[in-house]
C-alpha cells in the first residue's frame, strides 16, 4: 500500500491537516494509498511558498532548466515501472498500457527539454536609432490539475512545459489517482532546486481551493463540469486558464469502406482504456450501405476481448476506475434502452469485485439520446445509422463538444469535407488514433480551450512582452 506525502515548499510530509483518504483497486476493492487531504489554509501557504521560489527559478538561464528537466526526464525513466504498476492498481490500466503512458510521458519531457532553449522572441522594425523586440517570459505561478485516465503522460506535459518555461508548479493529481502523482513529483523534485514544484493531494475542495488563490495559470484536464469551475474562480482572480475538458468524440463510416476493417478501428476507439480516454470513440455514425456487416463484426470484436484486473498480461479490457463510474456509464445505456435502443453485446452489470465493466455495442440509437449526445467514458459503441455521408457529417458536427473526431472513407473529397467541417480540435482520417509527435490543437465549445500538447503549449505558459529602446532626447547611443 502506498502512503503519500505532499510536497509544500521544498518540504516533503508538510500539510495533510484535512484528513485522510484511501484509493482502492478497481479490479478487486482492496486499498491500495493513503492520501492526505490538504486543508485550504495549507493551499493558500503552499501558493506563498511557490511565489518565493518564482523569481529565482525564472531568472534561471533556459539551457540550465532544460538540463535539469532532461534530468527530470531520467529519474521518471528510472522508476518507470513503478509508475505504472500504480497507475494499474489505482484506476485498472493494463499495465502494458500504463508503461505506455510513462514512456510517452518521458519522451514529452525531453521533448520540451529539447525545445524550451531555442525559442525566442522577434525583433521588431522600427525607428532607426530606436530598438523593438518581443520577447517570451514566465508567468509565474502554476496550477496543475491533473486527471486519472493517463496520469503520468499528462501530467508529464503540463509539468515539463510550465517548469521548463520558467514557472514554478502547484500540482494537484486526481484523487483517483494520487500515488501516482505522488512517484512522478519525488521523481521530478530530485532534479530541481527546493519550492520549484510542489504537490498537493485531496479530493475536489483541494482542486477548488488551489483555483481560487492568486495564481497566474490554472491548467486542467478533465471533466467540464470541472472546467468550467475552474474558469468561473479564475474569471475573479485574473489567472490564465487552460482547459481539456470532456468530449463525445464521434466516428463516421463511410459507406464504400470495408466494414470489418471499420469495426477494428471502432473497436480500438471505444474499448481501449475500457474507454476511459479523453478522444475515445463515444459515438459512431454508420453509412446504412454497410451498417449491419459493420456492425456484427465490432459486436465480435467485443466478445473476443480478455477481461481482467489490469496487472494480469492478458487482459485487454480492465475496470472501470470504481464503481461510482460504472454506474454513471451503465445508466446512460440503460436510459437508452429505455428511449427504444437495442443492446447487442454487454450492457449488464457482472456480479463479484470491482468496478468491470463488459464492452457493450447498442444499435437503434437516435441522435438525441443523452449515449449520443453526453460523454460516457466508458467501453460502449452507441451506433446511429445514417443514409448519406452528409447526414453523418452534420450529425457528428451537432454537439456541445469539440475535442476529436475520426472519419473512415475512402473518398478524398469527403476526407477534405471533413476536416474542413467538422468543428472540432483534431480531425483524424481512417486511423482512430496515431498522429506525429508534437501535434497540437485548440479544444473547441464544451471541450477547452488553449493548447494543450506540442510545442505551442510552451507558449501557452509564456507571456509575451513588448519592448521599445530609445537613446535619450531622441539622439544617437
């Protein structure tokens, strides 16, 4: 069981006045961390600490705190194992794909390393004897509220951006997944000076009490509803703030591909993470041309998965992340079929431990059911079947959200329709994930706003200043 510790002012241990709380496994009930929970007193004093430790750490030489965040990058890869079994023990990973998630976050912390040195401002043209530039510095103080569903690669890159730029960091992991925000920040503090990042834990009064003090940014990933919290404190402090909320992230099928093929993709998309992913497939648009193939061959897809705790090599499709979850996510299907949807694999709840969930396919839904329209982040392929693949385009473009969104064709024409009118952040053609690295994108409506990955959220923790050099009396120097 792991005991966690904040991190307050270069302090290990400090805080936890607000209690204790306990995270269980979701594959079997068992606890696995003890967490203290940080009173609003000891946030306020960890945010005064952090301004202390500000000035220093910004006037830090670039090169130098990039050194120190590919040092940072080495103490995570050290313990990279250990990072990802905690992932699995606290919210039911596999663990394959927890040490997918650490290694991506390692790679994400040498590549702002690799990035942070170069970037400059611009010189401006201006006045002969005069000097105009623009140039890029820290904001100041960060706060970082981080989610459960991939803990250690997002956190990874709201982290290395905002420390690399010059800011100190107030990280808040989720609840759900503490430990291992915990094994991340003793990882990151053992290469930074003292007060540079600090870590507090707790439930969602911690988050909210961290959004409401004197920062200068609020980062968050995870739900709106959350988000939008965040941007209601920070409309009355005056931070800057970054959101990746939620999203219902849909699928277009085209009817000319092949619909096997289609349903491995949809499969991918809707069960991966047992779909506990912020760009997973919630919502699938099937052209009628192939809807019934399609159709068996994802409900197939579906059955053949290996269902375990995620510490098991075998298992494909783990636990929700507690039960609290599951019943959120069965409740949309059972209101669904309630609405006349049709349940063709799954959709009932298992009897022993934990929070399992089966990978559940449901035909003869309508646009507007709440499966449709609300996100469910769980392993369920809700299916709208339409008779143009412009019916499915404006369907999969009426929606609160804006996150992502996959179209599977094999028409150019309607490939450059789509990412030209979809309304959304990322646009991806017949690969429901993948991409290069350092892809970024604006969330948009319900879903963010600002950037939250590559290169430009090194910007995002910048501001840029303005600066114009005259001689004195208007001469010459």
């Amino acid at each position: 069981m792991y005991t966690v510790a904040q991190l307050i002012g270069g302090v290990w241990g400090a805080g936890g006045e607000g209690g204790e709380l306990v995270v269980h496994d979701p594959a079997d009930g068992s606890p696995v961390s003890s967490v203290p929970v940080a009173t609003a007193d000891e946030v306020g004093k960890a945010v005064e600490a952090a301004r202390g430790a500000a000035a220093e750490w910004a006037a830090t030489a670039p090169a130098d705190r990039a050194a120190a965040l590919h040092r940072a990058a080495d103490a995570v890869a050290a313990v990279a194992d250990e990072l990802a079994r905690a992932t699995t023990a606290e919210m039911g990973k596999p663990l394959a794909d927890a040490r997918g998630g650490v290694e991506a976050g390692i790679g994400t912390l040498r590549q702002y390393a690799e990035l942070a040195p170069v970037r400059g401002g611009r010189t401006l043209h201006g006045g002969t004897h005069a000097l105009d530039f623009m140039v890029p510095q820290p904001r100041g103080v960060v706060a970082a509220i981080t989610p459960w569903n991939d803990p250690v690669a997002v956190s990874c890159g709201l982290l290395g951006a905002a420390l690399v730029t010059g800011n100190v960091v107030l990280h808040k992991p989720s609840e759900r997944a503490p430990a291992t925000g915990w094994l991340l920040a003793r990882a990151l503090d053992s290469a930074l000076p003292p007060g540079v990042l600090s870590l507090l834990t707790g439930g969602p009064e911690v988050g909210a009490a961290l959004a409401a003090q004197e920062v200068d940014v609020v980062a968050h990933v995870g739900s709106t509803a959350t988000g939008r919290a965040i941007a209601a404190a920070a409309a009355r402090t005056g931070a800057k703030v970054l959101l990746e909320n939620g999203g219902s992230d849909p699928l277009v099928v085209d009817g000319d591909v092949d619909p096997v093929w289609a349903a491995g993709q949809a499969a991918v998309g809707a069960f991966a993470n047992a779909g506990q992913i912020c760009v997973a497939v919630e919502r699938i648009y099937v052209h009628r041309d192939v809807a019934e193939d399609f159709t068996q061959a994802l409900v197939e897809r579906a059955e053949r998965l290996r269902v375990g705790p995620g510490g098991d090599p075998a298992t494909e499709l783990g636990p929700l992340v507690d039960r609290r979850h599951r019943d959120h996510v069965h409740g949309q299907v059972t209101a669904a079929v309630a609405e006349g949807a049709r349940v063709r694999t799954g959709g009932t709840l298992p009897d022993g431990p934990g929070a399992f969930y089966p990978a559940t396919v449901v035909t003869d839904c309508r646009h507007d059911m709440t499966l449709v329209r609300e996100e469910t982040f769980g392993p369920v392929a809700a299916i709208v079947v339409v008779d143009s693949f412009s019916e499915a385009l404006r369907c999969a473009a009426d929606s609160p959200y804006g996150l992502a969104a996959t179209v599977l064709t094999g028409s150019m024409s309607h490939a450059q329709r789509a990412w030209r009118e979809l309304p959304v952040g990322t646009v991806k053609i017949n690969a429901v994930f993948g991409g290069a690295p350092g892809g970024a994108a604006h969330p948009r409506r319900a879903s963010g706003h600002g950037f939250g990955y590559g290169p430009e959220l090194l910007d995002e923790f910048t501001a840029t200043k303005a600066v114009h050099i005259e001689a004195p009396g208007g001469g010459h120097w």
